[in-house]
C-alpha cells in the first residue's frame, strides 16, 4: 500500500510499505474513500512546523471498512465510517465522561497524521489501521455523501469541543444536528448558491 509523507519545505512523496492489517482484536483496517486537509497540515507542509520529516499526512477522513477484529461489533466490511483524528480506548473515565481526545489509554495527543503521542501513521493512506474500533469509527448513515463528512472528524469536533466547555450541559440542549452531521444527523443546506 501507499501512504502520503511530508520529507521536507513544500515536498511531499507517496512511499510503499506494507499493508495495514488486524492487530489486536479490537482493531479495524479501513480504506480513506474522502479525505481533507486542514490548516495544520499547510503548516506542516510549508515547514512552519517543529515535526521532523518524514511523517505521515492525514487526520481528516471518511473510510471504508475493509477488515474488522474478532471483538469489532456493530461494523461491517463495506460500512462508511467517519475516522477521528485522535485515538481513544472508548472505556477510559475521560473516554466514558465524552473526553475521547483525552483518553488515558494512549499518550497525550494519539492521533493519526501527526507524531504526536505514537506513531499511528495518517489517513492520506490506501488503508488504516484503526484501534478500538468500535469505539472510534462513526457510520454514516445509509446514503450520506462521504465528502460532505470528511470534516467531521476534526473540524466540526474540534468547533464542538472549543465551544462548549464549561458549557456542555447547556450547549447540548440548544445544539442543531447541523453541528454534529456524524451523529446521525445530515448537516444543513445552507440557502446561499
């Protein structure tokens, strides 16, 4: 398989290596099938950034499910999945208080697309390992369009999150699916052409 790497200032270059694979019984191997890049990315391309070259390229991305792990449940090889940046266990107390991003079963900041907390490669991937699966990987719904998804792992949790401390209890009452799409929900038309 192929995956993107930054080598240095403005170069990018896809490398082969082996193919992702079921690990842990828990793990799933999805295929990114709609990916986005974000600001951090354009920094790290642009050499703005202090992470070494090479590093994988990828946090943003809708997925399909290729492989799933003997515990996996509630996914199917061919499911559509929504991929978070961070990594999570799901079970943790910061996991179960809905502190994913803070999961205690992985190092500070586990993410994919980023050395940071691990290597977990990124999601500008021909396929993904994923971890926990079933507790990180978000179904579309039947007919979601996956690129009007492909935010929703980072910059729309990422808006939730930034909004809502010291909040949530509130926020969440008054909140509209048009903020959280990957919740079930598809997001707003908006009137503008």
């Amino acid at each position: 398989m192929r995956v993107l790497e930054y080598i240095g200032t403005r170069e990018l270059r896809w490398r082969d290596v082996p193919d992702a694979r079921v690990v842990d019984p828990g793990d799933a191997v999805v295929r990114p099938v709609a990916a986005t890049t974000c600001d951090l990315d354009r920094a790290v391309i642009a050499g703005r950034t202090p992470f070494p070259a090479p590093l994988q390229l990828g946090h943003e991305c809708v997925a399909e499910v290729v492989e799933v792990g003997d515990e996996v449940s509630g996914l199917v090889a061919g499911d559509l999945v929504v991929v978070p940046w961070h990594i999570s266990c799901g079970t943790c107390a910061t996991c179960s208080a809905g502190a994913p991003s803070r999961c205690l079963s992985v190092p500070r900041y586990a993410m994919f697309g980023l050395p940071l907390g691990g290597a977990w490669g990124g999601l500008f991937s021909e396929l993904v390992r994923v971890p926990w699966a079933a507790a990180n990987l978000v179904k579309l719904p039947h007919g979601a369009e996956p690129e009007a998804f492909a935010s929703a792992s980072d910059n729309l949790t990422d808006a939730y999150a930034a909004s809502s401390r010291d909040r949530r209890t509130r926020l969440v009452r008054r909140c509209s699916c048009s903020v959280a799409p990957a919740s079930g929900c598809t997001p707003a038309r908006s009137p503008v052409r």
